[in-house]
C-alpha cells in the first residue's frame, strides 16, 4: 500500500434500509471523485449474527439502547451481500467489523478482503482465536486499551502471520479536540515498527483539521463514519455526510495543540463504561455448582453485558473463574460470583527473570528475537517444569539460546530425527542421557544423539546453546504422555526485549 487508504464506516446508518445503504456507497463515491490520486478507498460494513450476539434474556427490549438500534437495522443476508456487490462496483476495498464468530463466517462467505477489529473487541479473545483462522489482513482499533494489551494483541496477530494495522481511536462519540490524542500515533509506530499505524476518527464531521494531523503524524490509514441524511433517516453527531466527506479528504494540516500526551492515553469513565456497554458479557449454559472452574462448555458469550459482570474481554487461556456460589443455567457471570486468577503477570514474571540471567551471564540476544516458553504441565507448574527458548537460526543448521530458571527441570524427551549439541555459556545443569548423569558448567560441551532419551536440570540457573540439525516441532517425543496432550504448554512472545 503506497497511498493513505480512507475507510468509510456505514455501521448501522444503512438504517435497515437497502436501497438507502446502496445510495449511501454511491453517494461516498461520487465525493471521493478526484481524490483517486491521493488516497486509495474502502467501505465498511458491521455484522452481527443477532440471533446468538443477543442474548436470549433481552431480545426485543426496547429500552436498551443498543438492542434496539440492532434489531431495527437488521438486515438479511441477501441484503448484505448486495451492499457487498455495490461496494465492489463502485470501487471500493471491502471491509467489515464481525462481533461474534458467526460473523467471520459471513465475512469469509461473503468474500470480504479486510477484517477490522472494534475498540470493544480488541481484546475478545475468543473473537480474535476465530479471526485468526481467517485468511484476511486485520486492522484493529485500540481505543480503552492498555499498553500490555495492544503488546498482547499485536504479538497474537504476527506469530500467526497477519498483516495487522493499528488503528489510534478514542471511543467518545462525538470526541471533543481535547481528548483526541493524535500524538498516539507516534506512540504507536515507535512501539510496533512491523505494523501499519491508522487513526480512527470519532470527532465532530466539521472538523477537518485532525486528519491533516493525523497524517502528519504518521498514520497511513483512516476510518471515518459516514451517513446519507434524508428526509426519513437524519444524520448522528460523528458521521460525515458527503459534503463533509470532500472537506476531510481536503484537509491536511492542524493545531499542535490537538496532538494530546505522547504517553499512553488514560481513558474516561464514560469511555469505559460506553466500551463496556458494548461488550459481551459472559452468561452460563447450565447449571454451575459452586467451588466449580468455569470452562468453555458451560457459558457462551453474548451481548448485552450487566453491570459488574464478567465479559468475553477477560476469558483467555491465561484466566481461571472459580465460582464462590452456585450460579443458574442462562445468568450472567458476576464478579462478585467467582474467584479469579489472571495467569498473565506470571508470563511477565518468566519474562523479568529470564531477562535478568541473560543479563548475568553477558549473553547477547539477536534483535527482534521470539521468546518461546515451555510450560509441559502448565504455567503453575512453571517453577518446576519448563524451559524459555530463542531460535536464532533454523536452516539446515538450527541453532537456539535456552535459559532455565533456577530449580527448573526440562522432562525427558528424545528425537528421531535431529542431533544437537548443547555449549554451556553461563550457570550450570545435570543431564541425564538415557538415564546416565553428568554434570556441566560453563564452557562444557555435550552431544546428544538421534534416539537418545534426555532430560537436565538446574540448581541455580543455566544459559546455554543448542546446535543441531533441522529443528522439527513434530520431533520432539517426551516419555510423559500427559505432555504431548497439554496442547497449550507453549506461548511465543514477540515484544519482551
């Protein structure tokens, strides 16, 4: 991509309407006229799979706002592939925002290129383990997030592979100039030079001086809201009509004074609560007793969420809900109703302590260098089992830096197809081969064979090399069958250095 890319956001303003969401794309066209030059174009859509994204206990609630924006603006899928086919005519780069993982599926079926991630979802971590399948570029809005989270999430996307571009967004709407934070944008292409940086605009539609900003700051791709007022459907106080369109794409330059903080912004509390609101909660599909772990099988995510409950935004891998009483089949998952444990201040405690032996024993890391950690039975069993890994090279040579903390012990395994030599750089181990010990300290060099069944442990921390053959992950075989069925026993980590 070499020119700015400007994304046109319909959201809900098609209003339900499918002739008014086709003069709507055409309307946006014919006010990019003359501009092909300077920016390439998309439009985007929003699905949500309404029968599942609504919950069952508020289907049809008017008094809930968003619920009832939703189900007034249903469209059939027939409708929506035609907006898709007008989108294509007219020119435009497709893109759409799922909500849940029903909607992947349409997007994928429908042949949509780009998947957008809302500020609310971005950390959805079910939402993002579906959107991961898909064979599509991501570009996610980072509005409410924190640092730890967009480094979490960035790092998700580019171990898989995607071409990921990180949208700054502020979820106010409309967001006054003082909350606009464009110096975000630096803050973003300092911290993630791999990835494209956009800027996601929610200010008023008058104001042409942000993009111009924007721009100046960096960002190479931009979404803004747009409508098509009517006699029958007005205007919202965020989105740009065409006109308004015309004047945005003109403008390229602004006041210092909108830049805001160069440090990571703190959101508002209406921001957070406006991010909440939109988020899905997590509800029970059966009866839970108490003292139970909640598992996947026994809840399903959807919206809306209740006050104080929990939210598809905080069930990951790293997360365990216990629950303190019995919670009923089809209720919302409070809070005050479960024990948690976040399992994600561990990863960084690993991280800090790997970090800080590397350190100690002089050893240079190549840059940009992928941190892998072996858990075998687990991350609380950490401290006692496990293993950090960088792989340097992997050709028809490989060769890794391995750390193990002090007291840890890697499990016996052996390979059929690689040999490696293991070159002692700081710290000390014992290494059983085929069940015979020896002990090494640095500068000592070990050669394990094909076939050969090993396992090492530390006292007080060991770095050293391995050098070997092709590395195969399918040609690591461990003794402990209950290893190899643990399949959540690795996480990769991109940005630790």
């Amino acid at each position: 991509m070499t020119k700015p890319l400007m994304v046109f956001e319909m959201a809900n303003n098609h209003m339900g309407d499918l002739p008014h969401g086709i003069a709507t794309i055409r309307a946006i066209r014919e006010a990019c006229h003359g501009f092909e030059d300077d920016f390439d174009f998309a439009f985007k859509l929003q699905y949500r799979d309404l029968d599942t994204f609504i919950h069952a206990s508020a289907r049809g609630h008017d008094d809930i706002k968003y619920v009832k924006r939703f189900e007034e603006t249903r469209l059939s899928d027939d409708a929506f592939r035609a907006l898709v086919a007008e989108m294509e005519a007219q020119g435009f780069i497709t893109v759409c925002t799922p909500f849940d993982e029903a909607s992947v599926a349409r997007i994928e079926e429908h042949g949509i290129h780009t998947i957008k991630i809302a500020s609310c979802s971005f950390t959805d971590w079910p939402l993002l383990e579906r959107i991961a399948q898909a064979d599509k570029p991501v570009i996610a809005s980072t509005a409410g997030a924190t640092l730890d989270e967009i480094d979490n999430v960035t790092s998700f996307f580019l171990h898989r592979g995607k071409d990921l571009t990180l949208m700054h967004c502020v979820a106010e709407y409309p967001t006054p100039d003082e909350a606009l934070q464009v110096n975000q944008i630096e803050l973003l292409r300092t911290r993630y030079p791999d990835v494209r940086v956009g800027y996601s605009t929610h200010e008023s539609p008058d104001n042409t001086f942000a993009v111009g900003l924007a721009l100046a700051k960096g960002a190479s791709v931009f979404e803004k809201h747009v409508v098509l007022p009517t006699d029958r459907y007005a205007a919202n106080a965020y989105s740009a009509n065409p006109a308004q369109i015309r004047a945005w794409l003109e403008a390229c330059r602004r006041a210092q004074a909108i830049c805001g903080s160069r440090e990571r912004y703190q959101p508002s509390a209406s921001e957070r609560s406006s991010l909440h609101s939109l988020r899905r909660g997590v509800f029970t599909t059966r009866d839970v007793p108490a003292a139970t772990e909640l598992s996947a099988d026994m809840v399903e995510f959807a919206f809306p969420p209740v006050e104080g409950q929990v939210t598809a935004n905080e069930w990951s891998k790293y997360a365990r809900f216990v629950t303190r009483e019995a919670i009923p089949a089809s209720q919302p998952v409070l809070h005050s109703q479960v024990g948690e444990t976040q399992l994600r201040g561990q990863v960084l405690e690993i991280v800090t302590a790997v970090k800080a032996l590397l350190k100690a024993g002089n050893v240079v890391v190549p840059g940009k260098s992928d941190l892998e950690i072996s858990h075998h039975y687990g991350l609380e069993r950490f401290d006692e089992f496990g293993l950090t890994m960088v792989t340097v090279v992997n050709r028809e040579y490989c060769k890794k830096l391995l750390v193990m903390l002090p007291g840890q012990t890697h499990p016996e395994q052996y390979h059929q197809k690689k040999e490696e030599t293991f070159v002692v750089l700081h710290g000390s181990l014992t290494i059983w081969l085929d069940g015979e010990a020896r002990d090494a300290r640095a500068g000592d060099v070990i050669t394990v064979g094909r076939g050969v069944k090993h396992t090492f442990k530390t006292t007080e921390g060991v770095v050293f090399e391995e050098i070997s053959s092709t590395h195969d992950k399918y040609d690591s075989y461990y003794t402990d069958p209950a290893i190899a069925a643990n399949v959540s026993r690795k996480t990769w980590l991109t940005y630790w250095m």
